[in-house]
C-alpha cells in the first residue's frame, strides 16, 4: 500500500516594518509575525532590535512566496527613512528592483 502524503498548504510571507525605540524602523520577513515580533521584544531577534527595542509593528504586506518578500525586503532596506515613512501613512508604494 503506498502512503501519499497530504501536502500542506502554501503559508504567506509577512513583510513587516517595527517603530523601535529612538524611532528608528526595523525591517523584516518572516512566517508568524506574531512570533518574531516576541523573538524581538525579548532580545531574542535581531542584533539591531536587541540595541533598540521594538515598540509596536507600523506596516504588514503579505506575499505568496519567501522570495517575493525577499525582493520586496531588499527595496524597503534601500528606501530612506522619510519613504518608508510616507509609505507607512499609506502615500507609497513597495517597488520592487529587478
């Protein structure tokens, strides 16, 4: 008899952006926001939030697949501070950089 194994269904990639202490925003991708985001506030995450704290999650995106939030990871990290603020406020756009 041949076992099939029942694949499980695709899971999203979150794209999130955390307001830090000083106001500094940290970038990142991952698959249970909710997860990472305590992996940060107990100093279990990155080094940078480890120095600066994350105070509250400011901007979410979910993409189908780790690579689209790859690419879209990268082009945020490039953006200035005042971009990703304005696209925090809802006024732009993730653009991706082929």
């Amino acid at each position: 008899m041949e076992h099939i194994k029942a694949e499980a269904p695709p899971r999203e990639w979150c794209l999130y952006i955390l307001e830090c202490a000083g106001g500094r925003l940290y970038t990142g991708i991952t698959l249970d926001l909710e997860a990472r985001y305590k992996a940060h506030a107990t100093g279990k995450g990155a080094r940078f939030t480890r120095s600066y704290p994350p105070e509250r999650v400011v901007f979410t995106r979910r993409f189908p697949n780790r690579s689209e939030a790859l690419k879209a990871e990268y082009a945020i990290k490039k953006m200035s501070a005042a971009a990703k603020r304005e696209m925090i406020d809802g006024t732009g756009q993730v653009e991706r950089t082929d």
